[in-house]
C-alpha cells in the first residue's frame, strides 16, 4: 500500500513536470514568433519599397499656385525662369508687371501695378520682384497658393550685388584697389539716404518685407523670422539649390523636367578680390538682419535633409545627370531634339530647342512672351 503511494507521486510529480515544460515551451515559441513579426515590420519600416516612394510623389496634386519671392542677386532669375516656363506650359494666368520685369522694388504688391487680365481677378503665378507682404498679395490668388522664398549667404549675396549694381552713384564713387572692404569699412558714409535705395543693405531681408523702422531692432528680427517661417511654405537655399530644386518638385508635384534649369548669371563676374577675417566680420554686423534670416532658413533646410533617406539622394543624382545632359544639348550642340530615356523617378521626355530657347531667355522677353500669349491688345 505504501508502495502503491509513493509510485502515485512520483507519476503526478512527473506528470506536473511535463505539463510545466510545456508549457515554457509554448511561452518561448509565441515570444520568438512576436519577435520575428515585429522585426519583419520593422524592416519594412526602415527600407520602403521605391515603388511606394514613387507613387507617394505622383500622388501628390500637381500645384498650379505659385508666389515665389524673387530676392535680388540670389539665384531668383533662374528660378523665376522655371516658374514662368511652368506658367506658360500649363496655359496658366502668371502675374506680370505693366512694364519690364519688376512690380516695385521698394513697396507692396497693388493693383496699379500689374496688368489686369484674369476675368476671376485672381492670378495662379507670381515671380517678380517685389517687396513681400502676405495680406497684400493674397487677395489676387487662389486660398491654396504656395508661398515659396530664396536666400543665399549674404556675403556671397552682398558682393554679388555690390558688382551688379557699381554703376549706381553711391556705389560709383568709391575708389581703391579693393572697394568692397573700403565701403565694409565705414559704410554709413557711402550708403544712400534712404534705405530703400540701397542694394548693399540688408537687402535680402528688405525684399522680404521687414518694416524699415524697425531696422535697428535685432530682437524683433527673430520674431519677424518667426512669422515668415509660418507664412512661407518653402524657402530656397542657394547653396543647396539642387536639393532645393528637388525637394521644391516634390512639395509641388510637378516633374523632374519641370525643373531644369540653366543658370542665369545676370552681371556675375569672377571675383578676383581677397577679403580678410576683419572684412567678413564687418559684413555680418553691417548686414546682421541678413545673417539672422539666412541662418534660419538655411538651418530648416539642412535639418530637412538630414531626415532624408538614400532614395531622395538616387533621385538628386538623376536630377542632375538629366541637368547636366540637358545643358550640353542646349548650349553645346545644335541637334534638334534631346530625348532622355525613363528612370525609375520620370517617364522619358523630350527636350527641344523651345525648351531650350525658354530656359535662356531673359527675363523681360520671357515677360513678353507671357504678355503676348496671354494678354489681349
């Protein structure tokens, strides 16, 4: 009898036993296979398909209202150049000056500046100069408008200018052999009297309209920054133009043809000045707005792209090898028609010698051009 007992446990110890392993078991197994789900999703996760890359952007509504603020001797030509051959391709109502190639280049957008054609009032491109206030250039275009800027690095802006605009008389009479760090050395004494005159002062902030009586008021510069930041829906970075251009054709939807372009280089001339450290210094606290907007703008970009993966940077490279075969063809050969084959980022497209008489143009008979399809005489 005692015998029988102790077999009995033994038999339920091991059974216990069993049933215990078992269990552990199974617990372990559904552990491995969460773990292996979550893996598999996470792979899926870090490296999307292109093709879902691809259709996300072709999704994306083709934008045909456009306000590009066109910033002095800071690339904006070759931009405006591809807004107008946007505006013209899609038949669109581009806004365009009564004269020349300028709204104004020391006010606000009003009526009495541009042509009136629209029958609804309202306009779907805007890229000539003129001084940038949202609520006076919202009333002439569509609620849906992208309101997109351009900065370059103000010293690099600064001398650009300064070359471009020597013939004016505040700039003519400076003398030396290096007149640009005799002007950054006391530049209150060339400058015209009214800010507006100037081309050397703080001229890219100017163009985005800040108040000039707040001029001297560095820390209403930070919340005025503040404000284009909310405002403006895209600020190009020259430095980074091609990335810019990039991430411009997506946030637009438009295509990788839409955005070529061959560089304007309206008075640009090869720079054989050299400046010393004191020279940059003076510029920064001379045009201390400037670097205050453009350390914005340019910081929002980088950090933009550091959040980019390696398939935005494949489609960079397309971009530029499509740039680069489509300059040679236009200024290098005289065949009728290049044609450039699919990617996995565009359809194959054809570029013509249209194409590449519009992507030269200047910009007042680009401007004609728009006046004469458009505007009824």
């Amino acid at each position: 009898m005692i015998l029988f007992r102790l077999r009995r446990r033994r038999l339920r110890t091991l059974l216990l036993y069993v049933v215990s392993i078992s269990l552990i078991v199974a617990v372990l197994m559904r552990m491995r296979m969460k773990r292996s789900e979550k893996g598999a999703q996470s792979k899926t996760h870090i490296e999307p398909p292109i093709a879902n890359e691809v259709m996300n952007d072709v999704t994306v509504p083709e934008v045909h209202h456009v306000v590009f603020l066109k910033v002095h001797k800071a690339a904006s030509s070759t931009v405006m150049n591809i807004f107008m051959r946007f505006g013209i391709s899609r038949n669109l109502n581009v806004m365009v000056p009564k004269t020349l190639n300028v709204f104004s280049q020391s006010t606000y957008l009003h009526q009495s500046q541009f042509l009136h054609y629209s029958p609804s009032g309202l306009y779907d491109i805007l890229c000539c100069h003129v001084v940038y206030r949202k609520t006076s250039i919202a009333p002439y275009f569509p609620a849906d408008t992208r309101y997109i800027g351009i900065v370059r690095e103000p010293f690099q802006q600064f001398l650009s200018a300064f070359h471009y605009y020597r013939h004016l008389s505040y700039l003519k009479k400076i003398s030396g052999d290096n007149p640009v760090s005799t002007y950054l050395q006391d530049p209150l004494r060339y400058e015209p009297g009214h800010a507006l005159s100037s081309y050397t002062n703080n001229r890219m902030t100017f163009d985005f309209g800040y108040p000039f009586k707040e001029y001297k008021n560095t820390s209403y510069m930070y919340d005025y920054v503040d404000q284009l930041v909310s405002e403006l829906d895209f600020v190009i970075v020259v430095e980074y133009f091609d990335e810019s251009m990039l991430m411009l054709k997506q946030l637009l939807g438009w295509t990788l043809k839409d955005m070529l372009y061959i560089p304007r280089k309206y008075g640009e001339r090869r720079n054989t000045l050299t400046f010393t450290r004191e020279d940059r210094e003076r510029h920064k606290q001379w045009a201390r707005l400037d670097h205050i907007l453009y350390k914005r703008f340019l910081n929002i970009l980088l950090k933009k792209l550091d959040q980019k993966n390696k398939l935005f940077y494949e489609e960079l490279d397309t971009f530029k090898d499509l740039r680069v075969k489509m300059e040679h063809f236009c200024t290098a050969t005289k065949k009728e028609e290049l044609f450039l084959p699919k990617t996995t980022w565009n359809e194959n497209f054809t570029v013509s010698r249209k194409d590449c008489d519009l992507m030269q143009m200047n910009a007042v008979p680009l401007i004609n051009l728009v006046r004469g399809r458009y505007i009824a005489e």
